[in-house]
C-alpha cells in the first residue's frame, strides 16, 4: 500500500485524477464516494480524497491511497479503502489544521 500525499494551489476533481491514465493516482474503475470534509473517489486499485486546506504548501490537500499489487479487475478492496479513507482523511486534515 501506498500513501500519496499532495498538495497544490488549483482545485482538482478526485474523479478526473483517478480516471486519467497518466496520472500518478489512476485508478481502475474509479467512482465518486462520500468522505468527511473533502470529495473523493474510489476505485479498484485505491482511493483519492481531496479538500480545502490553505498552508504554505498550497491552498487544497490530496491524499491517494494506492494498492499497488491489487488485482485491477476485482473489486474486492473497494469497501475497505473507502471505510480507510472515511476515517483516516478527516482526521489528516484536522491535523493539518485545516478543518
């Protein structure tokens, strides 16, 4: 498992990121899903989150979780990583400070 932290000064749309094939974070069959405080998106192979969050770093946090030896045509981990990032997301930003 991989854990892609990021940070920039453009709004980006989870979903656009992980259905790009030139994308770091591309996803198989990536979908929209609900996470506390930002927007995401799901997919076979991982889960991205993103939200406001102005430091020095940038003005929007994106955190990428990425299953590099799962399997892209099952979806078997789909729950778990959405359940990861429903908790482990929120929590991130509150230590950023950005909640």
């Amino acid at each position: 498992m991989q854990l892609r932290f990021a940070w920039h000064t453009d709004r980006i749309d989870p979903l656009k990121v992980a259905g790009s094939p030139s994308s770091v974070s591309h996803l198989e069959n990536p979908e929209r899903t609900d996470v506390p405080q930002g927007s995401a998106a799901v997919g076979n192979t991982g889960v991205i989150a993103t939200a406001p969050c102005r430091t020095t770093a940038g003005a929007y946090f994106t955190l990428s979780v990425l299953l590099e030896e799962a399997n892209s045509a099952s979806d078997a981990h789909r729950e778990d990583l959405e359940g990861f990032m429903r908790s482990y997301f929120p929590a991130t930003v509150e230590t950023l400070n950005c909640a």
